[in-house]
C-alpha cells in the first residue's frame, strides 16, 4: 500500500482519498502509519506549491481532505509521540486588520512545512504577540495585514516587542495586501514577503533548517 | 435624424455616451450652468483628454490624472471615517476640501464612505465597520462566511432574484428576516388563488422587515442627496466625476460574499458543473446591474474590482475555465450596451495579462496596482486603457520626490503613445498630503504630450 495515499492526497482525489483510509482501516492497517502517509502527501503539496505547479485552490482543498482524512483517523490513533516540530512561528493579523485568508495561507504553509504555528488570529494588539513570544518562547514571529492601517499597526507591535526587550531574541516577518519592502524599513521588521512560500523559505533560513 | 439608441452600434453608443459628458445637464435638465469659462473648459478638457486615452485613436494632450480614494479624503480633512458614515455634510465637505486642494482632472465621487446609519437601520452583518465592530478611524471591512450553502446552487441557478430575497440578503441584513417568508412573485398569474400570495404580507415579521425597508430607503434617500448635490456642485466647478456605476466578475459575485473564498474553492472540485452554471446565471445580471447604473447616473464607466482571479488564487487552468469566460461576457454585454468597463486588477495580475488582453480595443480601462506596468502596457495596453499604479506603500512612506521618480517612469512607459490615466493603484486611506500632490502636480507638468 506503501505511497498509494501519498498520492492520492497529493493528486487532491478527495473521494478516492477517503475511500482508501476507510478501506485500509478495515483491513487493520496502522492508523499512524496511514497519518504518516497523509503528511508525505501534505508535504508534496507544500513542494508543488513552491514549484508553482499549485495554487492557492490546490492548498485550500488539500487542507479540507487531510480534515477528512485525519477525522477517520482519530478514533482508532493511540495518543502517542508527536513528531518534533521544526520550530515555533507565532502568526496573527495586526491590531485594527480583520483580513485572515492571506494569514491562514501561511499558517497552513508553515504547518506543513513541519513548523508549530501559533496562531493568534486577527485584530490581535501588540502586547498579545509579546505575551505570546514570552510564553512560548517562540523564535520566529509573523505579522500579517491587508489594509495600510496596519502599516502603523506593524510597527507598534514591533515596537512593543522591542519595549519587552525581546527584539534580538526574535525575526520579525511581515506580509499581506500592499507590504512592501518601503514598508518593511518603516516597521523595522527582518523581512517581508509575498506569499505563503515565501513565509516558509523565511522561517526555514532563520532556524537554519 | 439621429439614429434611436437600439439601432447604433456599440461604438456610435461610446461616442454617444461621451458626448452627452461633454453635454453635462443639471438636475432640471438644462445645460449645467459652470461656475466659470474656466471651469467649463477645465470640465471639458478632462472629458476629452479621458475620452482620447481611453478609446487609443487619439494621443490626448497630456495624461489625464485621476484620484481614487478611499477614506483618504477624510482623514485628510482630520476627521474619523465614523464621522464621514453619519455626517453626509462632512463627508461632502471633506471631499469638496480634498478635489479643492488636489485638483485631479476627474473622481469617482464621495459615495466610499456610506450611510452608516442606513446600515444600523437594516442590522448589516456583511461589514463591521466604525463603531460597529472597527475603530472609529478605520475603515469598515468585510465579514466573509458562507452566506450560500454549498448545496443551494440549485436554488440560485433557477431564479437567481427569488434566492437573493430569501436566502441571502436575510442572512446579511438582521432586519431583512421577514423576507424568508415571502412567496416567489411568479406565482402570482391570475385571479384564482391570486390573494394566497399576499397572506405573508399581514405577518408581523414580514411587516416589520417592510418597516426596516422604509426607513431604511428614507436614510439612503438623505445621503445620496448629499453626495449627488456634491457632484452636481463639483461638475460646475471643473471636476467631473466618471463613475457611472459597479458590476462584478460572475466568480468575484459568488465568491466573495455568497460561498466566500474557501467555498467557492471546494466548489470548483465538488460540484464544478453546478458552479459554471451558476457563473452562466449570474452574467446577464451581472450586464444588467451596470447597463442599469449607467442609464441612471448618465456615466458609461462601469467599475469591476476584479479579486478572485488575482496571481495565486487560481491556476491558469481554473483562471480560464472559472474566471476570465463570464468575465468576459460581462465586459463584452457592456461595450455592447455603450459602456466602458473599468476593472480593477487588485493585488498581481501578472499571470493573466495575456489572457485578458484578448479584449475590443479602445473599450476598456484597466485600473492596475501591483502588477508590473511595463508588461500590462506591452499587453493589455496595446488595447486598453491603463491606471495606476503608484503604490499604497509609496504614498503613505515615501517622499514627494520619490514620486515624482515614479510617476516620471510611469509617463514614460505606460504613457507612451497615449492610452494611460495617472492614478494610484489601490484604494487609500492614508497618505502623506504632499505625495498626493506631487503626483497630481507632477502628471500636469511632465505628462503634456508633445
């Protein structure tokens, strides 16, 4: 059976997909061996992406196939050892921004590029991303916004970050609607970017991975 | 004699349009009375000088300079964007203030802001915006769900009017509840049973919603007799406004707030057919929507933000099979009826520019932000008309001599030969005065054509 739903994820064949796992669960093949497969078949998809081979469609409907994949899945997993996660990146929409589908992009990239994501939603205030840098421990911070509001937003935060004390400790991404690279100098974010993929080349340099 | 409107062709209509802009009547239907000769040939120059840009027989006399606001104008006059949705007299003030002090050849009028109470008087729930969910100084924004179910596209596909009335707007406006009990119009046929139709009509929740409506239409009525009155004054003063109306992409109508973004994706690969029929439905009305407006307001540009068939958000492949064939057709429905579409590429639309560029030529104008200008004037350009595209970043962080450099490179590419309109190329909120003004100033000066 070995890569068959490998493919069948990565090839977005929903129906084939959970057909596959319902069967192969049937027949008492190991549940997290099947989980394994389906983050390969993620991970094709991130790699597809990244060669432009996919799309923004081919993210989102893979995203909702792995859902089915993994609710099929969780009765019959065993609580057992998670795999090590890349690292940390703590992502939310600046203060005043409700934008999330740009964000959600990258939250999902991240995700399964290996990395924990911590994702503190939209309209988040500075002082959230401090509290959660301070907790978590996180290295890698990104700031997302759609709306030029949140070109002063960004730096706030940034700047509350730098208050904490905590700005050498972190990289500061920032992206989303109208960022640039004007804007990047203005906030004194590390580095800006202009899609998902880019996020995760970002993040992926930082921790060196 | 002159020939009746349904016999012209779609360029007789074009040159028709323009002439009534050229024309301009007042509210009573006599000439418009300008404040000046001054301000009569500023009004007319700018018509002509838009007209020749966008129809590319014509080199203008030098690049037309428009400004495409947000709620720049507001926050320039220092006043909350709360302020300009309740006080329609500040909201004309303000952008009265802001045309004064810029003096951009023409606008698209001061309609951005909107009746906030009108939206509190029908429990809006599309948008949160000042005071309602946004600071006051912000902008509203869009609340995106799936308004539409995935399983009632059969219900939009059949009678598209029957499903907007009691499925969606209830669900986007709180006081439009009572709609959901309201029988289709079309059964009413003739005399017997004909009064079983307008039982719903005595029902508390249906007459409450009818309530709403009223109140609701005397509050739209109040403010858009303030920002037409605006226009009119505008217009006397040498400042025409081209906006005649707005119509979306089939995909952009039901992707943005029917399914949204994630529902119309799983549509495109769990129902496909369904979806194409539904973009199919949608067109005629899509036509129809700014054939309508442009009748009514007298201004052929029809505006069509174009969001969903960005770089990114759709493969080539889904591009040409979900967006750009009812796209299209809704720009083609328009030359057809005499109007200029006026689309907006939002974000990058690098990708798609050979694919869009297969238009009538001298018809359109493209409103372009972040796609690279030089390659929409190689494509695109070569059949439309062309604005943009400084940028957001640019005039909220930069210098006026960065935008002068800018702008300088913009003239020299996309102005070449004609067919370009300087503008910025996304809707702003904010911006540092003096970049605004160095962009208007600098066009007026570099931008003759000699």
């Amino acid at each position: 059976m070995s890569g068959k739903l490998v493919k069948l994820l990565s090839d977005l064949k929903e129906p084939e997909a959970l057909q596959f796992v319902e069967k192969a669960l049937a027949e008492g093949v190991d549940p997290a061996a099947l989980l394994e497969e389906a983050r390969e078949g993620m991970a094709v998809v991130g790699q597809r992406f990244a060669k432009e081979e996919y799309f923004i469609p081919h993210l989102i409907f893979s995203g909702e196939i792995l859902k089915g994949i993994v609710k099929r899945l969780e009765p019959h997993l065993k609580k057992g050892k998670e795999q090590k996660p890349l690292g940390k990146v703590i992502i939310g929409t600046v203060a005043g921004d409700l934008h999330d589908i740009g964000k959600d992009l990258v939250v999902f990239m991240l995700d399964v590029s290996g990395f924990e994501v911590l994702d503190l939603g939209i309209d988040v205030p500075a002082q959230k991303f401090v509290d959660a840098i301070k907790e978590s421990g996180s290295k890698i911070v990104g700031l997302s916004g759609f709306l030029t509001l949140a070109f002063d937003s960004m730096k706030e935060t940034i700047d509350a970050i730098e208050k904490a004390g905590l700005r050498d400790k972190v990289n500061i991404m920032i992206g989303g609607g109208q960022i640039d690279e004007q804007v990047r100098i203005y906030t004194r974010a590390d580095a800006c970017g202009r899609d998902a993929m880019a996020a995760v080349q970002l993040a992926k340099g930082w921790i060196g991975g | 004699m002159e020939k009746k409107w349904e016999a012209m062709t779609p360029d007789e209509k074009q040159e028709a349009q323009f002439q009534k802009l050229l024309n301009p009547k007042d509210p009573q239907g006599n000439a418009l009375k300008f404040q000046s000769p001054e301000a009569e040939a500023t009004y007319k120059a700018s018509i002509t000088r838009i007209k020749d840009a966008v129809q590319l027989k014509k080199t203008p006399d030098r690049v037309p300079v428009t400004l495409l606001p947000s709620m720049f104008p507001f926050t320039n006059a220092g006043m909350t964007v709360q302020e300009a949705m309740y006080d329609y007299d500040k909201c004309a003030a303000a952008f009265k203030k802001f045309i004064l002090e810029f003096k951009p050849d023409m606008h698209i009028g001061a309609a951005q802001a909107g009746p906030g109470k009108f939206y509190e008087i029908l429990d809006y729930k599309l948008y949160k915006w000042p005071g309602h969910g946004v600071a006051p100084e912000h902008s509203y924004q869009c609340v995106e769900q799936e308004y539409m179910k995935a399983g009632e596209y059969d219900l939009l596909i059949t009678d598209p009017s029957f499903y907007f009335r009691n499925f969606y707007l209830p669900r986007v406006f709180g006081a439009l509840e009572g709609f959901t009990m309201l029988p289709p119009l079309t059964g009413i046929l003739e005399i017997y049973g004909v009064a079983f139709n307008f039982i719903p009509y005595a029902l508390p929740p249906v007459q409450g919603t009818f309530k709403a409506l009223f109140e609701a239409g005397a509050e739209a009525l109040k403010w858009a007799m303030v920002i037409g009155g605006l226009n009119g004054e505008l217009a006397t003063l040498g400042f025409p406004n081209i906006l005649g109306g707005f119509t979306k992409a089939p995909f952009d109508t039901i992707g943005d707030t029917l399914r949204g973004t994630r529902g119309i994706i799983m549509d495109m690969y769990r129902q496909p057919e369904k979806l194409l029929q539904a973009l199919e439905a949608m067109t005629p009305i899509m036509i129809g929507m700014g054939l309508g407006s442009a009748q009514q307001t007298g201004n052929p540009q029809i505006f069509i933000p174009l969001h969903k068939g960005a770089d990114g958000f759709l493969s080539d492949e889904q591009f040409k099979k979900f967006y750009w064939p009812t796209l299209k057709a809704v720009m083609l429905g328009l030359i057809e009826g005499g109007c200029i579409p006026f689309a907006a590429l939002e974000g990058h639309w690098g990708s798609r520019l050979k694919i869009i560029q297969d238009i009538p030529r001298g018809k359109t104008m493209w409103m372009v932000d972040q796609t690279d200008m030089a390659k929409a004037k190689e494509t695109l350009g070569k059949n439309a008309c062309l604005i943009g595209n400084l940028s957001s970043s640019m005039l909220k962080l930069g210098t006026p001599q960065d935008v002068r450099d800018y702008a300088k490179k913009l003239i020299d590419t996309a102005g070449k030969g004609g067919g370009f309109i300087m503008s910025n190329g996304a809707f702003f909120d904010e911006a540092k005065p003096e970049n605004v003004k160095a962009m208007v100033d600098f066009t007026r000066e570099y931008g003759v054509y000699k």
